[in-house]
C-alpha cells in the first residue's frame, strides 16, 4: 500500500508485526529513515527496504510517497555491507528448499555490484528466480540508500528470501547503430579506452553522427540517455549499460560494470520500441493468474520517454487488469534492474524494465 507525504507514525501505524514489512522509499520523501527504522525496531516491527528516485503506482509516478509491500513472514533478510569490498563479504545462509524466489536491492552505484551478483549467484544458483534494483539518487551522488532494523548503508546490498514463485517479463528495445567495439581497458564502472582509444573519443565520433545534438562534457547525460551500451548476449538482447558522465573527457563512467576485452555496441532507442517491448515483458510476467505485481523500470527510460512514459505504464497496467482485476501495478524506478529468468544468469541491467506477477 502507498502512503503520500508520510510521517514516520503514519508508515508504523500501517506496519505488520506478523510480516516483513518491506518499505520502498521514493528519494523526496520527507522522512527519516534513521529515525524510523530505530523506532520501527522499538516497536517490534521487522523492516528492510531502500530509496529510489520515485515509485510507481498504477499508470502514474509517485515522487514523495512510501510503498510498504507486506512479505510472509517466512522471509529471510540476508544484508551485505561493503559490497566493493569482496574480502569482507559473509557466507550466505543456507535456505530450505521451500524458499523460491528472492528480491535483492542494493547501492546502484556501488562499483562491487557484479562481484555480489556473482557471490549470490554461486551460492544459490537458478534455484531461485530473482528480482531487484538499485537504490540511490537520481542525483547519482553516493549516499546511505538500503536500510533494516539495525542501519542505514550505503555500498551495501539486502536480499530478501521468500516462499513466494515469481514469473519474470525482461525487455528494452534499444537497437543497435555501431559495433561492436572491443572495450581494451575498464575498471569497475569506468571505461577508458575502446578500440585502443580515450572511451570518450569513440563513443561522442559515434553518438554525433546520429544525435541531432553533439556530445558535450556539460551536457553529456541529455545526449547520452538516448544512446547506451550494449553487452553481446547470444539468443537474448544486449545487456544494456547506460553512460552517464564523463569528468576529463577521456573516460566515461556508467551505472553497472563492463569488464576489459568486452566487445559493446552502441544502441539508440525509438519510443514505440521501448512501449512495445514493456508490453511484452508485461504479457510474459503475467500469462497466467497473479496475487500480485513489482515492477522495477530504470530511471532513464521516464527521462527518455518525457511525456510518452505513462504508455509505458499503461500497457503494463492494462495486460495486469487481464488477469487479476483486483490489483494494481506497483514498483519503483531504479538505478539499474536486477533479474533471471529462473534458467538463466543473475544479471545487472540498464535502460531495461523487469515485470514480475507473485503468487
């Protein structure tokens, strides 16, 4: 349920002490997060959650809202700090075979996200389907933005283990205009060199050609959101990485890893694309009767959509509408989406939206 301009009373009064109250906070709420997960741990109330540049409720967006998603109370919270730092990181608890799926939310612009990805997935393997995102501002400056009972972090990650099953929709819609291009020097999130070139060098010769708009250091990300990366997947689409600065006009930094001696393409996104391909993802997470819904769509596809992101919404709502009247869409706009496909890799991605109907 969605509470609009909440005060910290207002989101305890609506909290279970028989669940996990999982709680997902859009970034302009005015409230507290330190105050109320100590007053929610007084009170005796489980929570976990994070923060995200807005929320999503039917066919519109929320921007100072909370949405409290009421998990059973079998659910595991397993929190990771320091997720750049692999040293640090704990043994994962083991789970019973009961346990089916899994929400993961973590610091979208921590460097160490494929390494956690990675330690998830060689504990768990595709026993469970998995689902998520990036917290964090759209401001893109670090900051705590995962939060339990006992803290508020930042370079952290929280996955949420449940009882429930999951069919996941996946799509983007952006296409390829060039590449590939053989990425010879990154590290973490930045890339340095392209075809034994400054990354930048590249990828503005690129974009200029197809932009109505050149490149420019100042006003790199409004000419950047319509032409990300794309990571060659055979039989799938590109795993899409989204550039989002440059600070020397050399390298590029990007929400999401891409690893030296990767080759990329560069891709551009059409609108009607971008719908239809929602609407695909909708009609895969919900073939069949749900209890419920989560979408979790990157930031950067409402800021390339502008006006015509409530399509986007709208073909998702109404496909849901078909198979369950009673429910709404519900999800948060996120720094880079978390997903599998239950036979597939536990994946980082960008410019993607992930759907998924919970039974």
């Amino acid at each position: 349920m969605f509470i609009e301009r909440p005060q910290i009373d207002d989101v305890l009064a609506i909290c279970s002490h028989d669940h996990l109250n999982l709680l997902l906070v859009a970034e302009d709420t005015e409230i507290d997060i330190d105050q109320l997960r100590k007053k929610a741990d007084e009170q005796g109330y489980r929570v976990a959650g994070g923060i995200f540049p807005g929320l999503l409720y039917n066919t519109g967006r929320l921007d100072k809202s909370v949405l409290l998603v009421r998990m059973d109370k079998r659910a595991k919270t397993i929190l990771q700090k320091d997720i750049s730092r692999p040293g640090m990181y704990q043994p994962l608890e083991p789970l019973e075979n009961d346990y089916h799926s899994a929400f993961i939310w973590l610091d979208g612009l921590s460097s160490g996200i494929p390494t956690y990805l990675q330690h998830v997935y060689k504990h768990y393997g595709n026993r469970l389907n998995y689902i998520g995102g990036g917290c964090g501002s759209l401001s893109l400056k670090s900051q705590p933005c995962v939060f339990d009972n006992n803290g508020f972090y930042e370079d952290a990650a929280l996955l949420i283990a449940m009882p429930n099953t999951i069919t996941l929709g996946v799509k983007h819609g952006w296409k390829k205009i060039a590449g590939p291009f053989l990425v010879d020097k990154a590290e973490g999130n930045r890339l340095d060199q392209i075809n034994w070139e400054p990354a930048y060098a590249i990828y503005k010769k690129e974009v200029d050609k197809h932009s109505p708009e050149a490149l420019t250091k100042d006003g790199f990300f409004d000419v950047a959101k319509g032409f990300p990366f794309g990571i060659y997947r055979e039989g799938y689409e590109d795993i899409v990485r989204d550039p989002i600065l440059t600070e020397d006009e050399k390298t590029l930094t990007c929400v999401g890893a891409i690893e030296s001696n990767t080759f990329v393409n560069i891709l551009k996104g059409d609108p009607d694309d971008l719908v239809d391909c929602a609407k695909q993802a909708a009609e895969t997470a919900f073939a069949e009767f749900v209890n419920s819904s989560l979408v979790v769509d990157c930031i950067s596809r409402t800021l390339f959509l502008e006006d015509r992101y409530t399509e986007e919404l709208e073909v998702v709502h109404n496909k849901l509408k078909t198979v369950n009247s009673g429910i709404g869409l519900r999800g948060v706009l996120s720094l880079g989406e978390i997903s599998s496909n239950g036979d597939g890799y536990l994946e980082f991605l960008n410019k993607t939206i992930v759907v998924a109907g919970i039974s």
